[in-house]
C-alpha cells in the first residue's frame, strides 16, 4: 500500500500548496492536493457547495477525499479542515506530518483578505481565529514537525520543511 512521504497540516493562507509543490519537487515525487480533489469529487467550488449544500455534507467529502489521499505517494496537503475527522487524525498515525503553524493575521494578508475593508476583514479575522482555537490542538496532536511561518517565504517554509524532514 502507498503512503505519502510527507503530508502538510494547517489553515487556509498557510502555504500548504505552495510549500508542498516546492517539496514535492525536491523529492521528485508527485504533489496531491486535497482541497483540488474534493472539489473534483464534488464538481463545484468548495465554497459554493459549503454554501448550498451544508457544511456537514462538505466535511463528509472533504473526509472521504482525505482519507483517500493518504494512501498515495507523494506530498499531501491537507484540507485545513481535514483534520476536524477523528478518522482522518487516525489515518495520519506513522506519517510524516508538519504543521504548517501560522497566525490569522499573516494568513488573511497572505490570502490578499486586506483589501475587503475593515468590517470584512474583522469578520473573516475573528472567523479564522475561531477556527484556529478549535484546530490547533489537533494540528498539533497529528503533527511530527512544526513550521512557524509567519515571516518565511514559501521557498524558505520548504527549506525548513526539508530540515524536518531530515531531523525525523
């Protein structure tokens, strides 16, 4: 059975696409992306099916989708919301995992969140960091490395990710 060399956990503007194809590149293995596949899966943007379909529908998917992924080779990064499945959290067990750790504040200027104006941002800002204080606990619970982010480039993410990798 295939299992990924590394797989990426971490909220959305972590760098978790951008970073795992930088890593996946340098091992020369193949890059999955979960959050692509699910949309796939679903055949609609993530955001117009979680908006009219429901949230529970959407992580039942997002669910099946990740479990799938973490039978394959390569660098896998993880939908943020992915590790919510208690089933997911399970499956990471003996992988190599690192949490792409990352403050709201640089994930929402990352995401280019800054231009929606004060009231948006404070909305999506206070959102995020709902979402922050109740994954934290399990990013960190799966993870075998951390990165802290915040002030690194991507390629510099994934050198750091590169020496965790070595490190374990």
């Amino acid at each position: 059975m295939s299992r990924p060399a590394l797989v990426l956990v971490g909220i959305p503007g972590s760098g978790k696409s951008e970073v795992g194809r930088f890593v996946a590149e340098a091992l020369d293995v193949p890059f999955v992306e979960v959050d692509d596949l699910v949309e796939t899966e679903l055949d609609a943007p993530a955001t117009e099916y979680f908006a009219t379909s429901g949230e529970e529908a959407y992580r039942k998917a997002e669910e099946q989708v990740a479990l799938a992924a973490l039978h394959l080779d390569g660098v896998v990064a993880l939908s943020s919301g992915a590790v919510t499945s208690a089933a997911v959290r399970e499956a990471l067990g003996g992988l190599r995992v690192v949490w792409l750790r990352t403050a709201v504040t640089a994930a929402t200027r990352r995401l280019s969140m800054n231009s929606l104006g004060m009231a948006g941002l404070v909305a999506i800002r206070n959102s995020m960091d709902a979402m922050l204080a109740e994954r934290a606990r399990w990013y960190e619970a799966v993870s075998t490395g951390v990165v802290d982010t915040d002030r690194l480039t991507a390629e510099q993410v994934a050198a750091a990710v590169m020496g965790e990798q070595g490190a374990q």
